[in-house]
DNA sequence: TCAATTTATTTGATATATCAATGTTTGACA
DNA sequence: TGTCAAACATTGATATATCAAATAAATTGA
C-alpha cells in the first residue's frame, strides 16, 4: 500500500515532464519558437484582454514573478506590448500584437494535436476520474 | 469532450505544483533546509550507494545538468562528498555523509505524511487507475 | 594498436519557480 | 483630507529545467 503512494507521485511527476517535453518537441518541429508557458499566457490575454497579471498567474497556475518574467520575454519577442492601464495605474495594459495572434492559432493547431495523441486510447470516465482524483489531491493539499 | 481535454493536463499541472509547493512547506515549517529534490537525489544513492549521475537522473526524471547542479549543492551543504571512482574515471562516486544520512531520516517521516495527507479520501483502486491512466500517457508521448 | 565512436559528466545560456523585499498606486476610513 | 493598509507589479536571490556544446575517459573495430 506505501509502494502505491510513492509511486502515484513519481508517476504524476514523470507525466506532466513527459507531457510537456513532447508538446514542446511537436512545436519546436513546426518550427515556432515559443514556450508552452509563453502560449499560455498570450492566450488568457486574448480571452480576457482586460486580465490583470495576477488573475493570470492564477489561472496559468504562476507565480507573479514568472508572469512579469515571461510577459518580459513576449515583449521582447514582440508578441505582446505593455502600456498604461486607463484606470488603474499600478496595471499594466497587455495587448497581444497581430504577430503574437498569428502564432497563437497556429500553435493552438499543435496543441490540439498533442492532447489527442497524449490521450490515444484513454477512455473519457477514466479521464473524468482522474480529474476527479486529481482535484481532490489539490483540495487536500490546501491545509 | 474537448474542453475535459484540455482540463486535465491543467489539472495534472496545478496538482503536482500544489503537492509540490505543500510538501515544501512542510519541511520547512519542520526545520528542514532541504529541497524536495534534493532529498530524492540523496536517497537514490543510499539506496543504490553506485549509482551513476545519469542513473541517478533516470530514476529521478532529471536532467544529467539538473542532477550536476543538485549535486554541487549538496556537496556545499556537507550531505554528499565527491571522490573518484574506483573502476571508471569518467564518473564520480557519491559518498552520503552522515549528516546527510540523519536528514533523510528525518525528512522521509515528514514526506510519508504529506502523502498521507494529500491521498486522504482516495479510494487505492482509484490511485491505481490514475496511475494507469498516466502511464498510458507516458507511453503515448513518446514517439 | 590507433582512430572513431560512445559514455559520463560538466558548463554555458536561457527559461521558469519560489520566496522575500521594494516601489507605486488605490481605496478605506478616522 | 491625510494616513494607512491592501493591491499590483517589479526586482533580487537562489533552485531547477532544458538544450547544446565541451571535456575526458572508455570501448569498439579495422
């Protein structure tokens, strides 16, 4: 019963980093130089254009610190702009530039692709339930 | 069908992330000044006292860097020694001092009960599906 | 035996994670 | 209205991840 408790954390552990490695391989070969993270983050921007850096540190799951970081990297990458925000000046404004939503719906192509590969076989009741698992791992872990 | 696709590799991010930051806290709430990694890195070499740095890397889903870099770490905090090996001059024999030992000691009773914590509620035939589950997609993602 | 290949580790460069500290700006409220 | 706590973002320090390149030792094969 201990061995099962070791191993489901290894074994969460090894997915998400075998996941991750694979997505980002498939996009390196497409050729598009970009993160899955930095993906992410242009993504919230575009679903939520007025997103502040906090809520998408939320809900990318990122610390404030890696946003900033990575939001430096868009900018610079020129993906993304920062400017003053119209009401709040501790904001800052995000604006996802014509290049930076260009490489979004290509790598969104991608993207799909490798969860339907990742998944191949997998039944849907079995993924709901580690779904299920999974979020009952976060609940306990919130002390 | 398609938005559980994309919900459970968020899940499997954000579940590993909040067990990961939890057990952290727990240790150092302990008094441990230890890092999660670095203690699985010690304990891979008490439980195989030859193990290579890449062995080393395998067992624990790292890098040959990444286990380098551990390393030095734990060498400037006096739980591991570097010496040569006696056969094999391209690797190095990691010695656990015994300050090294008396911290996984300790710091495996603190992780057994983060597992424990984290698990509660979980019924054993459902961990082991989930780590069925994710080891099909392990296996699906490397092509 | 010598050259070519493979193996083990290290190092450099860049990206992300985490905690703590700092600097502004807002908003509440005495 | 002036003060103070809360909110938002940045920065610094340190740890880890990833890829590529470098180094050095061992192995293979002609």
């Amino acid at each position: 019963m201990e061995k099962l408790n070791e191993i489901i954390f290894y074994t969460m552990d090894k997915a998400i980093k075998t996941y991750r490695m694979f997505a980002q391989q498939q996009l390196r070969e497409a050729g598009y130089k970009i993160t899955i993270d930095q993906w992410l983050i242009i993504k919230g921007i575009l679903e939520n254009p007025d997103i502040s850096q906090l809520e998408l540190g939320e809900k990318a799951f990122k610390d404030n610190a890696s946003v900033t970081r990575i939001i430096d990297l868009l900018v610079k990458a020129e993906y993304l702009e920062r400017q003053f925000h119209d009401t709040d000046r501790r904001r800052v404004k995000l604006i996802v530039t014509q290049t930076g939503m260009d490489i979004v719906g290509h790598v969104q192509k991608v993207v799909l692709q490798n969860r339907k590969t990742a998944l191949d076989g997998i039944d849907p009741t079995e993924i709901e339930l580690v779904n299920k698992v999974l979020n009952k791992i976060i609940q306990n872990c919130h002390i």
